[in-house]
C-alpha cells in the first residue's frame, strides 16, 4: 500500500488518495507552525501523491482553510480533492478577545456553533473564499456531538444540524456546488443516527475506528458498506499513543492514557515488535483495510513526522502479525485486515 494508491469514494465513485492530507496542524493546534512550514507540508504532501485534503474552519478560526488553499492555489483544481465542513461561522473580531480553545495564534475570527439553513450556506460561500476556490468537493457536518456539546445539549445541537445544516448540504449536491456530503464526528453512534435520517454520502470518523476500538463493526461499518457511504477515518493513532507506543504521558482521546490503554498498547506492542512491525504501520493499515474506507487521514507538524506516515502506508506487514493480534483477542475476528496475497 502506497499513500497515492487510488481508491473510490463510495458510491459517489470520484478517486481519492487511501492517505489524506489532515489541515489541523497547521491551524495551529496546540503549538503554532510557521508559515513557510506550513505550505512545505502541503507541498510535500502533494509530491508524495496525496490528493485528499481536508480543513475545517474550526481550525486556527480559518487559518487552516486559508493556508490550505493558498498551498493548492496554483494546482491542478481537477486532479485533487478537497473536503471542509459547516457548524461553525467566523466573524472577526481582534486577536485576544476570545477564547480560542487548543488552536494558538489564530486568525482574527471568533467561532460561534451555528447549524440553521442560512448559516450553513453562508459558511460555505465565506470557506469558498477563504480558500480562493471556486468549488468544493466534500462538505462535513461538523461536531454535533456529545464530545463537543456535552450529553445535555447535543440532542438539541443534532436536531438542529438534521433539520438546517443538513437540507442546506442536500441543496448545495443537487445544485452540482459540492459533490458529496456527510457528517464529521467524534462519536461512532452520531454517524449512525446520522446516516438512518438523512442521505449522506460519506462520514468522517475520528478516534472510533483503530486498533483499540472496532466497536463501529457493530452497526456502522456494515451499514456504509451496504450503502456505499464512505468512511474518512481520523485519529487513527487515537490522538497519540498508537503512534508513540505507550510511553510516558502518552495521550489517548486527547488526555492522559489511561493504565488499561497503556496495557493494552504494550501488548499490541509486544506482537508488533516480534514481527519487525513499527506499531504506527500497523495502526494505519489495520484502519485502511475496512472494503468501507475511502481514505485515512493524517495530520503532521514536520515533514520528517509526514515522511514516516508515508512510510508506515507502505511497510510490508505479514499476514501473521493480524492472525496473532486476532488470537490474543487484542483485535476482533471479524476486524478486516490488510494481506499481502
């Protein structure tokens, strides 16, 4: 497997790259990237073959959307994809004046969470712009979530993006400005509420699909398989310590990982180690191998973290390392796996 290897976008069917391009590193997140680093990523990014790029307005308040689309400026508009989401609006306001949660030194916009028809239409004129494109291919619905909202108010938020955000994607396909539109979540249960109510093409899965949490084979996979619904899959690494390998103050779901997390990782660990397997490659292939999943996307703050992503697409695992995490009940049976046959 290759970051550039094609694959279709479900039932839509345009091709996209089996790695995406991840824009919230250089949103700032966390920790701020320079700009000249953060058109290097994109450039580099595209060298590599990736030609799936996905942003959010949440990300740096617009500063992701905007460097993304300054990087891809000047390429060829047919031969990429570009995903971005609605939820959020911006509207300006100075630096300093408003909390900008874990994103640093961002753009001078506040975030204000607004799913109603109106806005959500608006939200893609004002992307369109920030990102000097004239169309987008991918439009999200974006955290309506219990993560984001909490269990008391995310109902309320859910109900609102079916009933506003959602009728105003479905225009924006009929009327051929997007191609395909879906839902971007933390949450596997959201996704499956989603996609029983309204006619989504795709999803955007983050941290529920891995090597330590395949509970989405349950429901949600089979449906979009049966459908043809795409799955984008994120965090992957389940915001860290898939990546690191369970070190100390390794993150798993954006805090401290919990001792049980590490235990488990340790042992996934141990089986990668007696493969000559790195366990970030078998972290990213385990969750590109589901028939259901369009591509899996990556975020990097260096090239040198960007280059090992690449990498790890393209390590050849054997198929005896999946045999062996299934019999040591650290990956379920009916888990999809990647064979070199």
């Amino acid at each position: 497997m290759a970051v550039d290897d094609r694959r279709p976008f479900g039932r839509v069917g345009f091709p996209v790259s089996v790695a995406g391009y991840g824009g919230a590193p250089i949103g700032n997140l966390f920790r701020p990237i320079p700009e000249d680093r953060a058109q290097a990523l994109v450039a580099d990014a595209w060298d590599s073959g990736i030609r799936y790029f996905d942003t959010a307005p949440l990300y740096g308040h617009g500063l992701s959307e905007h460097r993304l689309g300054h990087g891809l400026l000047h390429r060829p508009r047919s031969e990429y994809v570009l995903a971005t989401k609605v939820g959020r609006r911006l509207y300006p306001q100075e630096r300093g004046t408003f909390d900008s949660g874990a994103w640093v030194d961002v753009a001078p916009f506040r975030s204000e969470f607004e799913y109603g028809y109106d806005a959500v239409l608006r939200e893609v004129e004002d992307s369109l712009q920030r990102m000097c494109t004239d169309r987008l291919d991918i439009l999200f619905i974006h955290d309506c979530d219990v993560y984001t909202h909490g269990p008391a108010d995310q109902p309320a938020r859910f109900r609102e993006a079916m009933a506003g955000a959602y009728p105003a994607l479905a225009r924006l396909r009929d009327e051929g400005v997007v191609k395909a539109i879906g839902i971007g979540v933390n949450e596997a249960d959201v996704c499956y509420a989603a996609i029983q109510e309204a006619d989504l093409d795709c999803i955007l899965l983050a941290g529920r699909y891995t090597l330590l949490e395949q509970e989405p084979l349950d429901d949600l996979m089979p449906a979009c398989e049966e459908r043809g619904i795409a799955v984008v899959l994120g965090g992957v690494f389940n915001s860290g310590v898939l990546a690191t390998g369970p070190v100390e103050g390794a993150k798993f779901n954006y805090g401290p990982a919990p001792a049980h997390i590490l235990d488990r990782v340790r042992a996934i660990q141990a089986v990668c180690d007696r493969h000559g397997v790195p366990l970030p490659a078998a972290a990213v292939q385990f969750a590109a191998a589901h028939p259901a999943v369009a591509t899996v996307c990556l975020g990097a703050r260096t090239l040198e973290q960007q280059r090992r992503n690449a990498e790890n697409f393209a390590f050849d695992i054997p198929d005896a390392l999946w045999d062996e995490l299934r019999d040591t009940g650290l990956i379920r049976y009916d888990a999809p796996a990647p064979s070199r046959a």
